[in-house]
C-alpha cells in the first residue's frame, strides 16, 4: 500500500427534510487501499458514498481526488474522475449481453460498433483483474453472483480508479467470496483504491488495510485493521455490547405482541411437540420467467419448532421455489401442504389470510410500495381486517396505534410515521417488513434472506426473533447465501443446485467447506471421494 492519497473527503455534511445524515465527515482513501466503511443502518453509510459518487450533492465540505478539489455533480462526473460504485441493486438491462452492458453509453472511437473488438477488450480486462464471466454471455442467464461481477468489470472498464462496493459478498459462496477477496488484494496491489461496505465482521478484518465507522451520521472511529479487533468494531458500530442486545429483546417481543393484539391474534403456543409436518413440499417442478424449469423435483418438509436452512448460491431456483409456495407462481407438477390442507392452488390472499408470514428477498420491489408511507405499508397485507376497517373505510387512530407499536418494536429510524418509505435506508425498510410479519403470529415463517442489508444490531434483533418463533414452535424455512446465518439458525440444511435438492443434513453433520461445494455443484459423494484420495 502507498501512502499517496487518492480521494479525501473533508467536513462533508448532507441533510434531508428531519435528518441529518452526514455531520461533518472526514475521509481518506489511499492508492493501493482497501478501506472498509462500517456502521448501523441509517449511520450515513449509503448517503456518504452517494455523495462521493454523484447521486447527491453534499450541503457543506469538500471533496479532493488526487490533491484536487472537484464538484462531483453526477455518476458521469464521478466515473470521469475514475469513481466506479457497485450499487446492491444491480444497474443491468438484462437482455444484452455482457459486453453489451459494459460498453453501454460508451463512445467506443467508430460510428460503426465493432462488438467482436469489444469483446476482446473486455475479455483482457477480465483477465487482468480475474474476474470469471464470458464477454458474450446474457446477463438474464447468469447467476446473481455473476452479475455483480458485471458490475465490477463495468467500472473497471471504465478505468476506475476509485472502486466503491456495497456488500460485495452477500451473494457469493464461501469459495466465491475468498476468490473476490483475492481479487480485491490484487486490484490494491496494482494501486486501485476500495471502498468496502459490509457488515461482515469477518470479511472486514481479512480484505481491509484501514476501517472506519459511522455511527448517527458522524464518523466515530477509524483505525487500521492490524490495530483493532471484530469486537472493538462492534461495540463502535452501536455503540454498546452485543450483549445488551439480549436484554432489549424482552422490550421487543412486548412490543410486537401488543401490535398482534390489535390485529385480534392470539399469541399462542403452536405445539412443537406435534408430529404433523406444517409445511410438506413433494416433488415440486416449477418454470421461472423464461419458461425454463427452474426447481425439479424438490421434496422436503418442515416441522413445528424448526428451522430448515436453504443454502445455494443465487439463481438456483430459490426465488422460484419461494413464490410456488406462496402462491405467486403456478405450480407445474407436485404438491403443497400447510399442515393437513393441500394448498397447491392457493392464491397469494390464501397464504395471507391464513398468517403465513414471508420476508421477501426484494424488499423495494416485492415487500414495499416506496411511494406509500409507513402507516400504508405497515397494513399493506391486512387492511381489510376488522381491526383496521369497517365498511370499507379505514380505522386511521388503530392504523397510527399499530404503526407505532412496529416501529418501536423493531427500532426503525424515521422521522415520522408519514414519510414515504422510500426515503429510509434499505436496513430500516426491511425492519419494516420483519416487524409486520411477525406481528401475526404465524405457524410458518418463509424468510428469504432476512439479514439482507441489516447493521450487526438489526441482524441480531432477527436472528433473535427467529430463534424465539422456532421455540414457540413456528415453523421456518430459511433461504440465505450468508452461511453464517444458516449454521447460526438452522436445524437442518438443505442444499440446493439447479433447482434440485443435492442433500438434507442435520446441522451437526454439515460443514462450511463441504456445504460450499455442494453449493458449487459437487455431490457429497464427489467431496467424500476428494478427500479419501
């Protein structure tokens, strides 16, 4: 690592109408740098690299890139400069192709496209970088993880010096990340300058040279990564012990039992001494939007008090077997249980009426409508119960006591009730959808990536509630690429590849390593043989 300075970020502040988001943050990236931003949803995280990037303009401080003052006004004055971000949500038109993508808006020196030349440039960019995706490849054909290395190779192309990521591994395998991580160390090596935004502890303390973390909008500590510890960082992420978290749980389970009185549920014990099976799924088939089949021949079931842990890297069918037993997407062949009814035609309205709790894995497109308020998405589901109307006309004062009860059970960060609910940041949107979920007492629980965009306190507040729904007898069924979380919850875990079922292991006898390349494709008999040779 050098110590010249690439991009310096000084006394930066940026307010929203009741926010103050960034308070006078300082910043230093250094050439060769992996600099690792930590802190709690709603910290100023994402506003702070959307003002390095362009998308806002800050209200006081400035911004100097190499030892220049600049006025970043635009994502194309950012990538001029050599600023490239890799956002989440992934910026792809998904019917071109890779190159297409990446040389998109690009004037490439001829009127006329010379789209096999194009290829070649990027297929050496690739190679310089090692980064694994063929220049000719459908972006709608490739996995998740595939396209966010589209998107790295974007900004790459571009000649980005300055490279911001944001949860780069949430949707790669063990291997996948360490290959990234690889990546990154050498892309420093060769003087490029990163901006790491994670919330894995872990992760952080094995890519990053330097960490800083913000807490409240204001930038609380910042040291280099060999000088501090993963417990150190998240006493400063949030300001306390993690074992405080334990003790505000009681506060929250009251509050969200209080939300369930209003929706007239009983909080009851489901039994989880039952023998019957609450969710059954036998031999599923189910097409994706291409009409290609996307899950062959799944069968499993889940029982009261447990959790089965789906683990897989993105795009092998999770997201189709997800909306087959929720109602969203016919089913082609096999059926569905929910206890001893056949719900393999049920409509969505089916599901909900009868308090199957989902947690979406898009929480902007599926779990939330960002023009409505909190009060309008906190009922979006059950606006129709007696609780909230009557003759067709809403109870607001029950709809506000409600909304109330949520926002403080879960602690989401927002000025008011009335503010639409695109304008909080992505961690506070999904407490959103977690809180209106688990008010209602469900006897089964989908939740597709749960801890998806969550702070380290947030996460710990769901894992929590899990944990205390599978003691209460619920049962789960858990989909995450973050292993972690799946061995940190799951009593059993099912891998899945191509939308089949490659094997089913009590927790007890899985492994990080094996469990990595089943999702990679290799069969546990394939592993055993590897490691007997």
């Amino acid at each position: 690592m050098t110590n010249d300075i690439s991009v310096q970020m000084k006394g930066v502040t940026k307010r929203f109408p009741g926010v103050l988001a960034n308070d006078h943050i300082d910043l230093t990236l250094h050439a060769g740098e992996v600099h690792g931003l930590l802190g709690e949803n709603g910290a100023g995280k994402s506003t702070l690299m959307n003002v390095l990037f362009g998308l806002y303009t800050p209200d006081e401080g400035e911004i100097l890139v190499n030892g220049q003052p600049v006025a970043i006004t635009s994502p194309a004055t950012a990538i001029s400069l050599g600023i490239g971000m890799v956002h989440q949500h992934f910026k792809l038109v998904r019917p071109f192709t890779v190159t297409e993508n990446i040389i998109l808006g690009l004037d490439e020196g001829s009127p006329l496209l010379d789209l096999k030349a194009a290829e070649r440039r990027v297929a050496e960019v690739a190679e310089q970088y090692a980064i694994n995706v063929d220049p000719r490849a459908l972006i709608h054909d490739l996995s998740v993880g595939q396209q966010q290395r589209v998107e790295i190779l974007n900004s790459l192309y571009r000649g980005a010096n300055v490279l911001i990521l944001d949860e780069p591994t949430a949707v790669l395998t063990p291997q996948e990340a360490d290959d990234l991580i690889v990546t990154l160390r050498g892309m420093a090596e060769q003087g490029k300058s990163i901006l790491f935004i994670s919330h894995k502890l872990e992760e952080v303390m094995k890519v990053t040279d330097r960490v800083t973390v913000l807490r409240g909008g204001r930038k609380v500590f910042e040291a280099l990564t060999k000088d501090t510890d993963k417990q150190q960082l998240a006493r400063e992420m949030i300001g306390r012990q993690i074992s405080d978290l334990e003790r505000d749980e009681s506060a929250f389970v009251m509050a969200l039992a209080g939300a369930g009185e209003d929706l007239g549920i009983e909080h009851h014990d489901v039994g989880s001494s039952q023998k019957q099976a609450i969710l059954t799924v036998s031999d599923l088939h189910v097409k994706d939007d291409r009409d290609l089949t996307a899950v062959r021949g799944m069968s499993f079931v889940i029982h009261p008090g447990e959790i089965l842990g789906i683990a897989g890297v993105d795009g092998n069918g999770q997201r189709e077997l997800v909306e087959a037993i929720t109602g969203q997407r016919p089913i082609e062949q096999g059926q569905v249980w929910l206890e001893e009814t056949e719900t393999t035609k049920w409509s969505t309205r089916d599901y909900i009426n009868h308090n199957v709790a989902v947690i979406t894995e898009d929480r902007q497109k599926e779990g939330l409508v960002l023009e409505f308020n909190l009060l309008r998405n906190a009922v979006l589901k059950i606006f129709d119960r007696p609780s909230f109307s009557k003759n067709k006309l809403l109870k607001f004062n029950a709809i506000d006591d409600f909304t109330g009860k949520l926002i403080d059970g879960f602690n989401i960060s927002t000025p008011n009730p009335q503010v639409e609910v695109g304008t909080l940041s992505g961690g506070n949107q999904q407490k959103l959808i977690l809180a209106r979920e688990l008010s209602q007492s469900p006897s089964l629980i989908i939740a597709n990536k749960p801890k998806r965009g969550l702070d380290i306190g947030a996460a710990a507040y769901v894992h929590q509630k899990l944990d205390d729904e599978r003691k209460r007898g619920t049962a789960i069924l858990l989909i995450s690429g973050d292993l972690d979380e799946l061995f940190a919850l799951s009593d059993r875990l099912l891998v899945m590849y191509e939308g089949q079922v490659l094997g089913i292991l009590p927790i007890e006898n899985a492994d990080i390593e094996s469990i990595g390349l089943m999702m990679a494709g290799s069969s546990r008999s394939e592993i055993a043989s590897n490691r007997s040779s």
